[in-house]
C-alpha cells in the first residue's frame, strides 16, 4: 500500500512506460535483479511539464497509459499567472540559499524586486530558485541582491522593462509597472534592506498602493497594472484589511 509519487513522467522511454502501464493495469511488479513478479497495491501521483497530448499525438507517449494517468489530472498554474506567489517564494529561497551558503544577504534591491515581479519564468519556479542561489553565491556579505546578481547580460534573459544602459549597466526603463521613479525607490528603499519575514510583504503593499493610486481606486485596472487577477487584487486587500483589524482588536485590549 501507499502513495507513489513520479515527476518528470512526461521523459520516461517507451520501455519503462511500458513497465509502468503493466504495473497500472495488472498489479504486478518486477524487483531488479528478480525474474519473479510481486503484487503492488499503491496510488500513483504523476506531474510533468510537457504536454502529453501533444506528445501521444508525436509518439513518444503512450497513448493507453496517458488515459490511465490522467483519471483525475489536476493542473498547478504556471507561476507568471500566479505572481502573487512571487515574494513567499524569493524570501523562502533567499532564507534557504542563505543558510546553505553561509551568507547574510541584505535583502533585495528595489529593482530586483521589480524585476522579479515582472518576469514571465518560463522555467517556472525552478528557474527563480536557480536566479536566487545564483544571487546568493554572487552578493557580498550585507549587500542587497540587485539586478547585476539576477541576470547575466549574456543570458537574454532580462524582463521586457529592463535593459543595459550607456555605461553597460543593467537598467529599468520608463513607462511600465511597477514604475521605477525615484519615488517608488524612496516608498521601497526602506523594506527591502532586511531579510526579515515582513520586508518582501511591505514591499508588495506598496506597489499594490501604488498601482491604486495610479489607477484611482480601480481595481480591474490596478490588477492589470500589476500583472496580476482583479481577484488575486481583491484577496490580498482583503487579507491585509483582516490583519489590520486583528491588529487593531489586540491594541484595544
């Protein structure tokens, strides 16, 4: 019994989808090394990041154990469609690349929190873990992780809002949001110079005020700005209104 769970399912050979679709349908297993055949009673979880139908139709997937997968498939959103995810994420890989690394990065700079909010990560959440111990193992001791730390000029890899500039320095340009004016770095400054669990938070409510100020209390227009769902918008005012009034109940007492 138990639950057995197989990333990357998508990559397996034809062989060992084989393997796999005999063990599905028939309960049965072979040990390496073993000509016996042993009875297997467990549930299988699969993820992958290809598209099986895609691949069935190209035949490198089977097409009988895609239908044996996929009883109740359940599809987890890229993470450029849930950006709200974003600064959970970068302040758990800073704290854990921090660690690993014996390092004490100080926090992200305005830009790079810019940046990171902005970037479509076509490789996903791996690929923001990889840029954040990239940074971690490139920042010194106290220095905050900047643009510089994030994306190497030879990568082609910098968001559509950020560039090199004339003395070959990475750079923001104008025009897009969050809007990287020296007031937004004045309001940001401040909260992005710690490490602290409530820093990567701040920062996030000042570009949600922001984008509602800019959009004069719009908030399908404020989400749009900000990349992100009317939604999503509403959820997080509603979170940060829900912890003010604790807040201010713990006050009263």
């Amino acid at each position: 019994g138990g639950t057995l769970f197989l990333d990357e399912i998508g990559t397996l050979t034809l062989s060992a989808q084989a393997k796999l679709l005999r063990a599905l349908q028939e309960g049965e297993i072979e040990r390496v090394g073993d000509s016996q055949t042993r009875k297997v009673d467990v549930r299988l979880l699969a993820a992958t990041n290809v598209d099986l139908k895609t691949a069935v139709t190209d035949g490198t997937f089977r097409e009988d154990l895609y239908y044996r997968l996929t009883t109740f498939p359940v599809r987890i959103p890229p993470l450029r469609e849930r950006r709200d995810d974003i600064p959970l994420l970068m302040r758990h890989f800073l704290h854990r690349f921090s660690e690993r690394h014996h390092k004490k990065v100080g926090g992200f700079a305005p830009q790079a929190v810019e940046a990171l909010l902005s970037f479509d990560f076509p490789g996903n959440i791996r690929e923001l873990e990889n840029m954040i111990e990239r940074a971690v193992l490139l920042a010194d001791d106290g220095e905050p992780i900047s643009l510089s730390h994030l994306f190497s000029s030879s990568q082609g890899a910098l968001p559509a809002t950020f560039g090199v500039d004339a003395h070959g320095q990475l750079a923001s340009h104008q025009g897009s949001m969050p809007d990287p004016d020296e007031t937004l770095r004045e309001r940001l400054a401040p909260l992005l110079q710690s490490t602290g669990t409530s820093a990567l938070e701040a920062a996030e409510q000042t570009l949600i005020e922001l984008a509602l100020e800019q959009a004069d209390g719009n908030l399908a227009q404020a989400a749009r700005q900000l990349g992100i769902s009317r939604r999503q918008l509403a959820y997080r005012l509603d979170k940060r209104s829900a912890a003010q009034e604790q807040d201010q109940a713990h006050s009263d007492r």
